[in-house]
C-alpha cells in the first residue's frame, strides 16, 4: 500500500507565519502612503494659499496706482486678505483662519464651513518704494502645527 505525503502541521504553521509577515508588510506600506498622501496634500494646499495672499496683496497695490497712494491698505503690519479683496489688520494667525464657502474658495467668512487653515499676511517696508510680504499657512496634522511661508518684494515702479 502507497502512502501519501502530504504537509505536516509545522510546515504548514511556517507557511502561514511568512504569508502573514508579508501581509503586515504590505498592509504598512498601505496605511503609510495614505498618511503621506495626506500630508502632502495639505502642503500643496498650503502653498497654493500663501501663493493667492501673496498675489491678492500685489493686485492690492496694483489697484492702487489709480490713487494718490500705492501703499494704500497694505502699510506695515498684519493681514488678512481674501478673493473678494476683503483685507483687514489682525493681531496674530490665530486671528486668520479660513473658511471654505459654497463655491470651494477659501476665504475669510466666518459663516462658510471652517477649514484647518490658517493664512497671515505681513507686510513690512523695505524702502520707500518697496515693501516686503510675507505670507504663512498654518494647519495642524496629527497633533503637530505645519507651516508653508512664502516672501516677496514688492516695487513702486509705475
């Protein structure tokens, strides 16, 4: 009589050991992209915001050479400024946080839905015909503040 030979319980407990290990390997590299993919989208979310403050406050001045005054609304100090030209002195970034309105834009209405955002706008006088911006984005990720900073130098050159 022939005897048939199969896997034994050892064999088969090593197996399923490796099969797992591989399993939790992968199930790892699964929850990491994720995080990942979530912190880089607030960055890129982030830098696009500092971006759009930084060119509201160059449209600001660009609007302003109608006037007698290209600083006017954007002397030294801390803003807020958001797409519907709003702009207003603030204390701190605490005092600067977005909301997101009905359309998707980020703006500063406290009556849209709040965002993990926070956008600052300093302004500070370089020269007599300059002044330099700065633009923070403030979110906080997993218990930790992030932070975006964009800087530009504006010019009275018209």
């Amino acid at each position: 009589m022939k005897k048939n030979k199969g896997f034994t319980i050892p064999e088969v407990l090593v197996a399923m050991f490796v099969i797992s290990m591989g399993l939790v390997g992968v199930s790892s590299l699964m929850i990491q992209n994720y995080q990942s993919q979530y912190t880089n989208k607030n960055t890129l979310i982030a830098s696009q915001l500092a971006q759009e403050g930084l060119e509201l406050v160059r449209w600001r001045r660009d609007t302003n050479w109608s006037g007698p005054n290209w600083k006017s609304g954007i002397g030294n100090g801390n803003y807020i400024i958001d797409y519907s030209s709003n702009i207003a002195s603030v204390d701190s970034i605490a005092d600067a946080r977005l909301y997101i309105n009905n359309n998707g834009f980020y703006s500063h209405d406290v009556t849209s839905t709040q965002s993990i955002f926070f956008r600052l706008i300093t302004i500070s006088d370089e020269t007599e015909d300059s002044i330099k911006v700065s633009c923070k984005v403030e979110w906080e990720n997993r218990g930790k503040k992030q932070s975006y900073m964009a800087d530009t130098i504006l010019y009275d050159w018209k």
